[in-house]
C-alpha cells in the first residue's frame, strides 16, 4: 500500500501544509518561473515551487533588515512564547511534515517522524535559552567606573541548508537565531524546498512577525546567484551554512568582502574503530545505525571501518549478517523500509564509482555492491573488506550504503588513519579498555566523538567540526553564541 500511496504523486502531500511560492516579508511569493521538486523514489513530479532569483533574495534580505528591529527589542520572554508556540505547532502537524520529508527526500516514514520530533525540539531548546542570554559585570581597575559586558543579535542571519535532513537543518539555526534576536533569510536545498515552507506556513500560525522567517527556494541553476546574494548583501551580518566543503569555501570567500561573522558545517568523513576489547555485537549494532541511517546521506555517518585484528574477522561476519538480515531497501512510505533511495542518480554514481575503484585495487565485496532491483536511485547496502587507505572510499566522503573496512594492528595505527583525513566533523571508537577510551577520545581530531556508541546527535550537545569540516558549533548552550556579539560598555565619571 506505501508504494501504492506514493505513485500517487502530489496526493501523498498534505495540503494544508504545501506552500509552493517563496516567504519574503510574511506574504507567499509566486515568481514567472517554477522548478520541479521530484520524489527521489519514483522520480515522478511532487510539486512546481517558486524558482526565487536575486531580486527574491534582496527583497528577502530586505524583508529581514526590517522586521530586525521590533524583533530584537521585544522582551526575550515574548520571543520565547512565540518559539514555544512554532515548536507546539510542529508536534501537533507531525504526521503531516514526515510525510513531505520521506515525500521529497525520501527517507523511511519512521527516520522522517524521528527527524521532525528532532527537528521540533531545537525550537523547544531556544525557546528557553532565549531567557539566558546574560552579560556580564567585570570588576574594574579605577574607582570611578563600571564596566559591563552586554549581549545583542547580529542582525539578519542567511541561513543555507541541505536536502538531507529539510527540516532539522533549518530549526537547528533558525531556533538560535530568533531566540538571540535575529533574523532569518532560509535558501533550502533546491531537492527539499516543500519542508521550509511548510515551517514558513507554521511560523506565521505561531505568530513569528512577518519578515522574521523568510524563505527563498530556487532551482540549481538559479542557486549560485541566490548564495552570492546572501554571502555579499551588506544588510546580512551572519551567514550559517550546512553542505560541501566545497560550497562551503565558495560562501566564505563571498563572505569575506564584507567580513561577515560565519558558521560552517561542512563535510565529514567519519572514521570508526573498532578495538579488540569491544563488545562485538555493540559494535556491529552502533554501525549499522551509523553507517545505514538516511541509505549513508548524513555528514556524520560512518565513511570508514577500522576493525583490529583480533575480532577484524568476526567483526565482518556478525556485520554482514546484520546488514541482510535488519536492513530492507524500499519505498520510504512502505512500514518495512529501513533503507530509502538516494537522492539522485548523481549520488547513485558516486556509490558505484567508490565501489568499483575499490575492487579494482583488490578489495573483496562482502555483501550487496549494485543497485537494487527496484531501479531508479536505490542501492544495496554494501560492505567491502580487504579495503586499503589507498581508495577512493577512505579519503572521500561516500554520502551513500556503503560500509568499506581496514584491518589494523596497533592503537596507534588507527588514530594515525583516522587523523590522516584533512575534515573532522565526528569519529567513533568501541573499546572498553577506560585508558584507552581517554586516550583516543583525547587524540582523534573531530569535533564529536561517539564512544561504544552510534548515534550522537542530540539538541543539548554542540554540534560542529575541526579543520575543513566547519567552524562554530549548533544546538547546544553554546548554539545561541554563534549569533550574539558581546558588547564592552565602560561607564564613568561615577
């Protein structure tokens, strides 16, 4: 019946929520042209959204400048009501926005309900810290003065999110944003628009002013012009961008022309170990959640194994077993699913590219390797062994089913692979040796470390990258700081 459901095209949406114009100062905006946004499933058409261009972006931009103001002054309590209310608003209407992300993204039914609940709770989370915004007083060196440290909004944030989770992406910096006073132009991905809008339509619900939450989605093609707009309009302070290494290094040399405070969370490459002291079966259900979470397409997924060699044999066969028996490929809105496509043909290829580079330099494909027989963008998940440091697959991020494993000897040995890699977004290790535990957390060179665990994101811890995987950090106490400046007030003659 899922897939039945599914075919149906645009009837699989819920139309209270589909909005398929851009939001520019509170009012839904049609342009002439329209771009296509596809069910990655079936490749059949979900809707026609608005194809935004410059003039959209600087109305927008402007749209945002204006609503600044008010926003900023009203009293953080006020701004937290209306947080708390957006945030009610999506748990009420939780069914509905699920179904638009396993809609245009593709992701099982229940990995879209679990992204919408975390989605949510980013709202929740900067509902409150918008009352803890505190400054400071600071002990002065002269009798006749005062000084004091006040925190104030940047101003209007540009925010740019990927397709891979639509909805989280955006309330992880948006909550933060509004909560500190700011606010927000949204460029969603050009494949996932339909989840920022259908935000947009709850947060004129929740009574966010209009201006406070703007929306810009436009076409691939249009993108570029959209993302210089946003990086070099000088009524933007901030941008906060979700995506590529690649892109990400475009945005921040926009940026620089007029010295734009930035957040940036950028690729990863995942490495997780596995030490001859683990719990084996933990491991191998830590990895499968790791690796195989959204069919691979998250940035903090697993992209390389590094099992020791005492268990490096049990390890692959416990894992594969896994992988057959736990994982099933399928239409998202099919109950069974576990595994949805891949978000395009583009990334399909990638998939094949790493595999057979892999192969051709003597790796074994242990299970899976091909595409599924249900065509299109699905994949089987695949997990290779007798995999070196010399392919493809373990020095660039895969963003797809594949699970590549290296064999090592020494402790050493694997934090030197792990650390070889020029991003560090998030690493894992499965030890219980509580030496060893200190000694590899304290080494790898990520900005998150999971230990005898697979899954790490949550709203109360910082999420955010070392080296070429970003700067700053989201959710967290510490996600609000990214769109606060500290202000020194020295107050004298007293």
């Amino acid at each position: 019946p899922g897939l039945a459901v599914a075919r149906r095209g645009s009837s699989v949406l819920p139309a209270a929520l589909v909005r398929r114009g851009g939001l520019v100062g509170g009012q839904w905006v049609e342009t002439p042209a329209a771009f296509p946004v596809q069910d990655p499933a079936s490749g059949q058409e979900l809707a026609r959204v608005s194809d935004c261009g410059t003039a959209e972006a600087r109305a927008a931009v402007r749209a945002a400048h204006e609503a600044g103001a008010a926003w900023s002054r009203l009293p953080a309590k006020e701004r937290s009501v209306r947080l708390r209310r957006w945030y009610e608003l999506m748990i009420e209407n939780k069914d509905e926005l699920a179904r638009i992300i396993t809609a245009e993204n593709g992701k099982p039914l229940k990995e879209a309900q679990g992204e919408i609940l975390y989605s949510a709770s980013f709202l929740e989370w900067f509902a409150e810290e918008a009352r803890r915004v505190y400054g400071d007083v600071i002990p002065a060196s002269a009798k006749d003065r005062r000084m004091l440290v006040l925190k104030q909004p940047v101003g209007v944030a540009a925010i740019i999110t990927p397709w891979n989770f639509p909805s989280a992406m955006i309330t992880r910096k948006v909550g933060a944003a509004l909560a500190a006073g700011c606010t927000v132009v949204v460029k969603p991905a050009e494949d996932t628009p339909l989840s920022a809008l259908a935000l947009g339509e709850l947060a004129n619900q929740a009574g966010i002013p209009a201006g406070v939450y703007n929306v810009v989605p436009c076409s691939r093609q249009q993108a570029p012009a959209v993302g210089e707009v946003l990086c070099t309009d000088p009524l933007v302070a901030k941008i906060s961008f979700t995506g590529s290494t690649a892109t990400g290094k475009i945005l921040l040399k926009h940026a620089a022309g007029t010295v734009k405070r930035v957040s940036m969370e950028l690729g990863g490459h995942a490495p997780f170990i596995v030490f001859d002291s683990a719990n084996v079966d933990r491991a191998v259900a830590g990895a499968l959640a790791s690796k195989y979470r959204n069919s691979g397409q998250t940035c903090v997924c697993t992209n390389r194994f590094l099992v020791q060699k005492g268990i490096h044999d049990k390890f692959v066969e416990k894992f594969a077993k896994a992988i057959e028996s736990e994982l099933h490929v399928g239409n998202g809105f099919d109950a069974k699913t576990t595994q949805g496509p891949l978000i395009n043909e583009k990334a399909v290829e990638k998939v094949e590219r790493h595999i057979s580079d892999a192969v051709s330099q003597g790796a074994s494909i242990v299970t899976g390797g091909k595409r599924h027989r249900l065509g299109k963008n699905f994949f089987e998940p695949t997990l290779l062994s007798n995999v070196t440091t010399k392919m493809l697959c373990t020095q660039e991020e895969t963003f797809g089913p594949l699970a590549p494993v290296i064999k090592f000897e020494t402790e050493a040995e694997a934090v030197a692979i792990a650390n070889a890699a020029n991003v560090g977004l998030a690493g894992y290790f499965y030890s219980q040796d509580p030496a060893q535990i200190w000694r590899v957390a304290e080494h790898l060179e990520v900005g998150m470390v999971g230990v005898n665990e697979g899954i790490i994101s949550s709203v109360e811890g910082p999420f955010g990258g070392v080296k070429e995987s970003g700067l700053g950090r989201e959710g967290s106490k510490y996600g609000i700081d990214e769109y606060l400046e500290i202000k020194y007030v020295c107050f004298g003659g007293l």
